[in-house]
C-alpha cells in the first residue's frame, strides 16, 4: 500500500485535513524524521519499502515541505518502534514540563527549553573545559541575547571588550555585535542562554557590579 494515494469515500475529504496533525507540534518534524531515520541506518528506499509510504513524499516531508497524515506518521512510528508521541515530540496531554533533547553544535552541547518555534529561544548551554583556547573568531548575526552563568566561568568577546563572567553573572548584547565564547576553567560551565530576534529583549531585575562593563551584571 502507497500511503501517498489512500482512497477514501465521498465526503471524507474533509476528514484528511481535520487528521493532519498540529502545524504547530510539526514544526521541526522533519529533522526529526530524517535523525530517526539515519540512526537506524535506513535510506529513504528502506523507509518507503517497510511502511508503504512513497520515497518522494517521506523526501518531502524531512525537507519540511509536506505535512504528515495520521495514516503516514502511524506507519513512521511503527517502524522506528517509537510512540506517537514521541514521533513528533509533543510533551504528555496537560503535562507542561518540557522535555529537552540535548545536541552539540559548534563543539558545545545545547538543551533547548522552549518548544514553540518563533520569540525568544531560552537554552542550556554546556560549554566543556578549555573550550574556544587559542582566541576564536568573533562571529555576528541579528537578534538578542541575554545570558546567566549558572556554574563555572565563562569568558565572552563582545567586540573590544574582554569579559569574564562568574557564576551568578548576566550579560546581554546585540548579536550583530561581534561576539565569541570560551571556557577559561578546567571544568565545564553551565550557561543559561535566552536569544530573540533582533527587538526583543529579556527583561531582568539585576543589580550592576561595580566597575562592571558591557551590559554585564550580577542576579
């Protein structure tokens, strides 16, 4: 059975669009579909020929370009021996604890603690010892960003300021604003980091350090 083309009654038509699951609960399915996907070491073929769905609609929908039926993630969970909910990330019914996957990008490990797409991002930061040594290139890109060092130190480039921040310490900063992190201890630093687009700010009660600089100051 090719679940891309499933026959239905008249008058059923509307039913498919009112079993399309949540755009909102999909948004990032597809990575997720596609990671599945590969830590089974399956090709598209594979997929397609254990689930009957066609290799060009599961193509679409890792690439975010279609949305799953329930037929089709029925079929993607069976396979992947995962439940429904875990398939496509939604947190229990009623239950409003997030539950964080961590993944490492640009060598440190993120826990992302918000699960709506779009506002303001807040994220776990696990920056490893000695991370960034030998002076990193300072990067910039649009947004906002509000950080609290919650263990460990953490030594931002923020432009010409050189900054190293304690346990207990909050930065904040214009991302365009050249910027780059290093781990300057012999042990792992814990960064709570909360980034919005260009605009939106997070807004904190903070008393400033003395002789502090550069949006720095202690919650």
């Amino acid at each position: 059975m090719d679940v891309d083309r499933v026959d239905e009654p008249n008058g059923v038509d509307g039913d498919r669009t009112a079993r399309t699951v949540d755009a909102a609960v999909l948004d990032g399915l597809g990575a997720q579909l596609r990671r599945l996907r590969r830590e089974r070491a399956m090709t598209l073929a594979d997929l397609a020929a254990a689930t009957g769905v066609s290799t060009s609609l599961l193509s679409r929908l890792e690439s975010g370009l279609r949305r799953p039926t329930l037929d089709v993630l029925l079929a993607l969970a069976r396979v992947h021996r995962v439940t429904l909910d875990d398939l496509v990330g939604a947190p229990p019914t009623g239950d409003p604890r997030t539950h964080p996957r961590p993944s490492v990008r640009y060598g440190m490990t993120w826990l992302p603690l918000t699960g709506r797409p779009g506002g303001i991002q807040a994220y776990k930061a696990i920056i490893p010892a000695g991370f960034g040594a030998g002076e990193p290139e300072q990067r910039s890109h649009e947004g906002y960003e509000w950080l609290y060092v919650i263990t460990g130190r953490l030594r931002l480039l923020l432009g010409e300021h050189d900054l190293v921040l304690a346990a207990g310490e909050v930065a904040e900063f214009h991302t365009r604003t050249p910027h780059a992190f290093i781990n300057p201890a012999d042990a792992p630093a814990e960064v709570l980091m909360l980034v919005g687009p260009q605009g939106q700010r997070a807004h904190v009660r903070a008393r400033p350090i003395a002789g502090g600089s550069a949006g720095t100051s202690r919650a």
